[in-house]
DNA sequence: AATGAATGAGTGTTCATTCAT
DNA sequence: AATGAATGAACACTCATTCAT
C-alpha cells in the first residue's frame, strides 16, 4: 500500500520529465514505463489513459499554485518596496520548482484548438491574487483603487507573469546560450523585473 | 510551374495552420494533404519529411523576423518618446500576422531536449536589434551606454519581447475568456508596455 | 466452506452471463470478476484459466442433458400421440432454462477450426435417446424398426433437436421483434412441430 | 485499379475465413493480413475497422440473400410437389456455399447483447418470401389462405429455414463425426424435409 | 479464501514514408 | 506534377494470468 502510492508517483515523476522532454504527443507511453522501471500495463492500472496522466499533472500544477497564493497572501498580503523581493523570490522558486510542469503546460496552452487553456486558467487565479494585494495596498496607504481594472489584468499577465513563465521556460537555454549562473540569471531578473513591472506599481 | 508554386505554399500554409492547432507531433501528414486538397505522397514530392516543413516554416519566420528588424532600423533607428507607438505597432502587427508560426515555435521551444530552440535565436537576433537602438539613443543624447550589457539581454528578452510573445499567444483566448476586442487588448498592452518595459528606458 | 462453494457458483453463474451475452473471447474475465464481485485473482484460485471456467460451464450443460434423458425415459420410455406434449415441454424446458450455456455453446459449435463441438455431441446423447424411444415404440406396437437409421438420425438432428436449440438462441428476440409472448411462441412452437416433425413418427 | 477492387476482395475472402474459424472475437487482424498477404496497415486502408470488415462481410451475405430469393421468386413462384426439389437445391446450394459467412452471423447472432440480430434479419425476408409463395399456392388452387399468419411464421423460421443453418454450420461435422459424404447427407435431409417440413404444407 | 499490485505478450489501429504509374 | 496503393515500425491500450501477502 506504502509501495503502491510511490509507484504512483513515480509514474507521475517520469511522466512530467518526458512531457517536458518531448511534448505529450511526442512522448511515448513505452518510453514512461521503461524510466519509471514498471510494467507498461501498470500505467494503465493506475491512470486511464496518456491523457489523464496529463490531466493529473495539471492539476498538480493548480493545487500546487493555489497553496502558493495562499501562503503568498498571508506572508505579504500587500505590495511595498520592502517585500518585492519576497514576492519575487516565492514567485521564482514556484516557477523553478514546477518548471517542467511548466513548460508541458505552456507548449499545451499554446495549441489552437482550444478555447482556453491552463496557463489562461493559472494565469486568472495568480492575476487576481495579485490584483487583490495591489487593491489592499492602495486602501492601506488611503488611497483609491484606479477604475481601469482590466488594465491592471493585462499588466499583471503579459508583463507581471510572463517573464515568470519566460524563466521556466528558457532558463536553462539561457543558462548555456549566454553562459550565465542560475543566481545571476535571477538576480538580473530581479533587477529587470523592479524597473519594469514592479515600478509601475510605486507611482 | 505557377501552379507548383502555389501548390507548394498552399501545403506550406496548411500546414502551418495544423502544426498550430495540433502542435508538431499532434498534427498529421494525411490531415495536412486533406486540407491542403492534394495527394498525401504529393507533399513528399516537395517536402522530404514532415520535419522539414516544420523547418521550412521555422525559416520563414526567421526571414520575416530579419525583414521587420531590418525596416525597424531605417524607420526608427534610435528609442525616443515619439517614435515608440511606431514601434509598438510595428512588432504587434509582426506578431500577429505570424502567430501561427510563433504558437508552433513556442510549443517546440518549451521541449526540454535542446540546448537552445528557434526562441531563443529569434530573442538574440531581435534583442541585439533592440540593444543596439538603444545605444545608439545614448549616443545620440551624449551618454555613455550602461555597462551592465546582460542586464538588458535580460530586459529585453524578459520584459520586452515576451509580452509580444505572450500577445501572439493568448490574444484568442483573451479576447474569448475576457471578452475584449482585438483593439481594446492592444490598446492596453500598449499603455502597459509603455509604464512597464518602455519606462525603463527613460531614467 | 459454504460461502466457498457459493462463491465458485456465483463466479459460474456471471461467468455463464457474460460468455452469452459478448461471446468467450469477447468476454473479458475482468468483467466477471467485478460483476460477480469478487477479486480477480480469485477466479485463478478457483479456476486454471478462463478456459477452465467455459470447459464447467458445458459439462454442467451435459449433465443437465443426461439427467433430462434419463427422466424422459422414465416418465415417456416411447413415444405415443398421448406423451407428446409432456415430451415437448421437457425439451422446451431444458434449453430454456439452459439457454444461456446454449447460446455459448452454439457460438463456439459455429467454429470451423474443431473436428467435432459441443452441439455434435450433444445431438449425439439426444438423439439416440429419441431413437430409443422409437425403436421401442415400434416394438411396443409389433411393427418392425425401419432399417435406414441414417435417415433418423439426420431427422432428429436437424428437424428434431434444431427447432429447440433455436427457440433457445432466438426466443427473446422473436419476442421483441414479432411482439409475441413467451407462452404463446411456445404454443405455436408446439403446434408447428406436431404438423412437421412429430408428424412424421405417425405413419 | 483492377488490383486494387482484387486485393480487397482477397482481403474479404481471408477475412470471412479467418472469423469462420475462430469467431469474430477470436479472430486477429495480423493473421487475416498475413493470410492475405498483404501488409496489416493495408487493411486499415480499406476498412475503417475490424467491426467493418464483418459488417461488409454480412452485408454480403444479405444481397446473395436477396438475389437468391428473387431468382426463386422467378423459377419457382409457388409450392408444389413438382418444384420441391428445385426450391430445395436452391437453398442448400445456398447456405453451402454462404456457410463461413452463416457460421459467423450465427456465432454473432447468439450474442445475448443485442435485440435483434442478422439471423433473425435474414429469416424476416427469407420467411417472409417463402410465405408469400405459401399464399400464392393457396390462391392458385382457390383455397383460403389459413388465417393463423403467426403460425407460418413460425414454421418457416424453426422447421422450414432451421434445418438449412443447421446443414450450414453442422454440414463438416456430420460428414467426418458420422463418416458420411456431402451427397448422403444432402440427400438425407431432402428425405428428412420433404417428410416434416414439406409434409405439413400439403394438407 | 481473498486481495491489490504487477506483468508478458499481444491487439486493433495509426503514422510517416515510399512505390509504381 | 500528381496519385492510389502499399508498407514497416510504431502506438496507446488490453488481457489473461501470476505474485506476494
């Protein structure tokens, strides 16, 4: 029973790194079993298809972004220039950690045969997340909320959570193309990060 | 010989639509032959694999990048207030017109098995044209360029180019989830961009 | 103890229900196990194999045939225009309540890969059971047996025993498609085999 | 072109043995395209599916089916101890020669998962045109047709198109369980028909 | 007597690619 | 330049059977 559950997991494991390796269609159900070191039937007694294999991955993804945001709204519930960085450090090992999940899920949403996709679904959630701190905020410092609320959506998604994605997605690309450290990376990015998105917000 | 041409572009163009609704390893040579209206061993008579459409596509996007950078630099060779709608509209309507292409690329970059992907080239390639802009402006402000050359690699890439990206991406599925205009999304991108990316340009 | 015994007969049973409804090789012992309600390992401890489980089930059919045979030659040792319709209801009986194995044993009678089956076997016992009867008959009445035994055994094969192993494969589907009740498709049943079958033992 | 119409006829043919011999459930693609000699994918280029292979097999079965009671309706319009044996030659010339294809839509049609079936389809309109020969004779010698439709339903189903099936699936094994040539036996069972089945038409 | 987990060998089906014309 | 037919190598998924407890 101890044993069945880490079989499970180990499937899921390898599943998530073949994904990232070769897309889902590209992966290979026998490839799977053969890393995961089982049987490929027991693939198939533990999920019902390739697809739910996904489907649980994603949604791994979710909880996992959930609890996040969750914790990330009791340590800083607000934003000011003291706890950038906490954020951008929590929001950076989120995407560090679950980076292979990410890039599965980016290459997916970027199919067009759908009408939404889990990064817009990821996307909603952490936006909105976001937007409630930038709403405190301003009712802490006394100040009105600015009506242009959907401008504030597209700020916190195209320029507030793509460069987190951008980062699971390239970073070891860019750690080899511009041979340049995991830690420099990052704190580059950070700098980057303050002068662009965050700065918008201290006006 | 007219109609090879057409015939050849027309598989070309077909196929660029499947590998974007499909992805790469989704979408199907018999497919691409049904649509495109001609014989699947057709295909093979122009292309010698399916890979090599994907290339064939990829190169495309290449040349059309180069084109664009290319006009960019006649049209606005420095960074000034005045000229950034111009170049606002300049990569918005790029990356529109090619969203096909860059959903493909994307999807392909995210694989985890290459050392670097045609995202990353396109992000040099592009990025060092946008470097270079800028030192010119200081040149021509009297300046001296920053010395911290990464710092806006990483800019560029991160907060400058992915929102277009991004953009090229999502805009459908914006414009279905949010339920906002074409114009309306690229009205506001564009005032974010400005007092995110753009503003760091300014110090 | 008891509940073993009831246990293997309850595997027979949903055994014996899903062979007639999808076939032996379209019947998928995972399905008998979770219909039965038990586990599917337990059906190895019971049975060597899946064909163990039909091999059970068409013995059980052949004594049921044999304690009918011999009850019938008890209850009706020859035939008379008087037992008819006692004799009559016996077989109609029998592949009634045995219609299910029926059905099993016809679809794998129908193969074309096996020298004899199942239902060439079961002719056999029955037949010469009802040749018996005929043969004493004629004593009983003083006449002489007619000496083409082929003849009888043709006639009882394929006019005598066929009509019943047919109302057993098609009586519920006669009932759905002609909207005839059970009682009276076997009363017309009856009727019909007086007038052809039956009446060629009265010349 | 000529090849290709030959190829899925061969395709056909093997395939109609194949499932004769070990059952529709039984039988392997692998084996019908090895057997055929032709590649398993070619198959797949033909059919949409195994289940399709078989629905055309016994979509066969049906226009012989039809065309053979035409030409009865044609050589033999109505019963008469004249025409007997030409009616029966026709259908044992027939079930012999359709006999794989009858064996595989009796193994089916025993199949307790579906209301109706390709028997019971098969007896509708050979019955049903055997009946209107029936009431043709009637009105050729001026007598009233018997008005108990139901009961000549009955019969032609159960005495009168039974022993035919029967003489398909059970014809091999008669002749090698009972030492018996192909013409013994035939001409056994006209005795035999003529006696019950036949007999109960002349009243 | 009973079960959850595991497996080898297959099973129908698909796919990119090639051949012959 | 174009096509219908053909193929080898997979591919996702299944199945009867067994193991360990």
């Amino acid at each position: 029973m101890r044993d069945s559950v880490e079989t499970r997991a180990r499937i899921l494991k390898t599943a998530e790194r073949i994904f990232s390796e070769e897309g889902f269609d590209g992966a290979r159900v026998d490839t799977i079993a053969k890393e995961a070191g089982v049987n490929k039937a027991l693939i198939y007694y533990y999920f019902k298809s390739k697809e739910e294999i996904l489907e649980t991955i994603l949604s791994g993804l979710f909880e996992d972004a959930k609890n996040m945001i969750i914790r990330s709204a009791e340590n800083t519930p607000d934003i000011s220039g003291d706890n950038y960085r906490e954020l951008f450090d929590m929001y950076i090992d989120f995407v560090t950690k679950n980076r292979k999940i990410i890039k599965i899920a980016v290459a997916e949403s970027a199919k067009d045969n759908k009408k939404s996709s889990v990064i817009m679904e990821l996307g909603k959630i952490i936006v909105n997340a976001e937007i409630e701190k930038i709403r405190r905020s301003y009712n802490a410092k006394g100040l009105h909320f600015p009506e242009d609320e959907k401008e504030l959506l597209v700020m916190e998604f195209f320029t507030g959570l793509m460069p987190f994605l951008a980062y699971a997605l390239y970073k070891e690309q860019w750690e080899s193309v511009y041979n340049i450290s995991e830690d420099e990376l990052r704190e580059t990015l950070y700098r980057v990060y303050q002068k662009t998105h965050l700065a918008a917000h201290l006006e």
